[in-house]
C-alpha cells in the first residue's frame, strides 16, 4: 500500500513499513465478558471504521492475534481489509502458540506452541482474516506444553517454507530463546514490550535485535493507554469490569509513579506541539533496534491523536526530562 508516511526497511525481509502500526488488541471485545484478557465491551463498527481510517492515514500494517478476543479481533481486521485489493491493503501481521477452549471461554488460555497446534493454527488465522498469505507469523509467548524451541521454531521455518505467511518471528522471547532460534533459521522479527514504564528491553533483546538484523515491533508503547495523558487514579477506578487493566500492577500498585512518568511526556509533548500519547510513542522509536510500534485504537479519533509520533524524532533534553522522572533507559 501507498503511504506518505515515513517507512522503513523490516529487518531483512522486503516489508517496508511504517514506523507505528494499528495494534488491533483491543477491538478483539471482552466475549461478553467471558474472557479474562478483554478490554472491555467494543463495538465491531467503530472497529471498522477505525481501521479503515488508520489506512487511510498511512498506517501501512496491522497487528492482531488469534488470541485477542478469541479470534474475533482477526475476524474484524479481515473485514476492514476485504474491500482493498492486495496492493492497497495493509501489511497484517499475526501471531499463534495461545489457544482457548471454544466450549467453555472461561477457562485459562494456554501457550501450546508444538508444531501440530502451530501448523493448525496458521490456517485459521488464514480463514478468519480471508488472506491467502499472512505478512508475519509470530509465536506468542514461549510454550508451557514442555516443546523445545527447536522444535516450535522449526516448525515456524517449515510455515514460513510451505508460502502461507512471508516472515515469521517470535513475540515475548529471551536473548537465548533468540539465539537458539537463530541457530536453525533467521529470526524475521520479534515483539516485545517496551514503553517509558517498561523499558527493561532497552538493555537485552533490542540491542540483539539491532546486531542480528532482526525487525523489532514494540508493544504496549503508551503502557497500555497509562502515558496517553487520558489517565487519571479516578479514571481507573471506573474501568470496565471486563478490562484485564482493573487488576494489573501498573494500574494499581505502581500507578502514581506511572502517571508521573507520563507528566513528563506531557511537558516534552508540548515542547513538540504533539499529544502526550504521541511524545509516548516517540520516546520508544529512538532506541537502536526499535522498527516500529503497535499503537491501539479503538476509535479514528484516537489514531489521529497518536500519528504525529510516525515522523517525531525526540531530543537528548527530551529524553532527559523523561529519565528524570525515574526511567532508567535512554537511546544510546
């Protein structure tokens, strides 16, 4: 697809892409509350209509996963991208290894990343977006089933091989998961988390990344909506009881320190004349080994308010500020 935005090169591969992409997280819905890992109720429409306008940004790729919403966030992203022909879709990216009990929703997910499961996986990732090739394949998290990397890697390298996706990685992966991995076969990509409030990547599997030309897509930049400027302690009180955010750590225990960290975004936004959620973004795109971004949105709006971080380059002072506030990680 045709974008005016900045783009750069995905590791190794012939993608090239836009600095933020539409993390599509969030409009997976809560399954009427019956998934724990929700963000609240969502309506599909506004979904639609968010990607779409997203696209017509620029937003030149979209990461989903089979998991959020229990495949309904795949399902809303192939029908905001059927009306496209191939050349003017997004790039869609995806990610298995997380299944769920279709009879009982309630019931923990697990990370089953054997090979047989993967392989299963992929092709209904495949039906539920409509594509005939998915951009990037990503293993979720590390297995819980007892199957080597070895073996689970393999088995992305062999998907990779059959042409029904054109990269793989891996998402929420150590340096020596890495190296491993990259022992049988080059590891396209990985995505792990990575914000002001979580900057621990900054020091191990980012700086792997930038030696090993492997692609890095961080998540959770704006530390899940906490450094957007929209958060307040009142704010969080009154979250949905279907979002997983009510119970986490960031928004409870260390919720003052957070809302700090964002305080300080606020003044470097303003030095740029951007939103804080975009000085949020920003902050994350100039470390070493830092591709891209996945930024949700669950409404067009929102998207416009987190763009400008798509060709926003932050300063040593900028930088500075945000460090001041207790961060400990700074672009080298």
């Amino acid at each position: 697809m045709k974008t005016d935005l900045p783009v750069v090169t995905f590791g190794r591969t012939d993608l090239e892409i836009t600095r933020v992409g539409f993390g599509a997280w969030a409009i997976g819905g809560a399954r009427r509350g019956e998934w724990a890992n929700g963000w609240g109720a969502q309506d599909d429409d506004e979904s639609l209509a968010a990607i779409r306008h997203g696209i017509e940004r620029g937003v030149n790729w979209i990461d989903t996963a089979a998991i959020y919403g229990l495949g309904h966030s795949e399902e809303v992203v192939g029908r905001a991208i059927r009306d496209f022909a191939v050349e003017d879709r997004p790039y869609v990216f995806t990610k298995g290894g997380v299944v769920w009990d279709d009879d009982d929703h309630s019931t923990p997910s697990r990370k089953m990343a054997n090979p047989e499961s993967l392989k299963r996986e992929v092709d209904d990732s495949l039906r539920r977006l409509g594509v005939e090739q998915i951009d990037l394949y990503q293993v979720h998290w590390p297995t819980e089933d007892g199957t080597p990397i070895n073996d689970y890697w393999q088995a992305m390298l062999d998907i990779k091989a059959s042409g029904k996706v054109r990269a793989v990685g891996l998402s929420n992966h150590t340096v020596i998961q890495l190296e491993i991995a990259e022992g049988l076969g080059h590891v396209d990509s990985l995505q792990p988390k990575f914000s002001a409030i979580a900057p621990q990547s900054a020091s191990d599997v980012l700086p792997w990344c930038a030696a090993h030309e492997t692609a890095s897509i961080v998540y959770s930049p704006m530390g899940s909506g906490l450094l957007s400027g929209a958060f307040t302690a009142e704010r969080v009180a009154g979250l949905d009881d279907g979002d997983w955010r009510r119970s986490n750590d960031e928004f409870t225990i260390r919720l003052d320190q957070n809302l700090a960290i964002g305080a300080a975004l606020g003044r470097v936004a303003e030095r740029h004349d951007v939103s804080q959620a975009a000085a949020a973004v920003a902050w994350t795109l100039g470390f070493r080994g830092v591709t891209g971004a996945i930024v949700g949105a669950r409404r067009p709006d929102q998207i416009d308010g987190w763009l400008a971080a798509a060709s926003l380059e932050l300063t040593d002072e900028d930088y500075a500020e945000v460090r001041a506030a207790g961060v400990a990680a700074s672009p080298e």
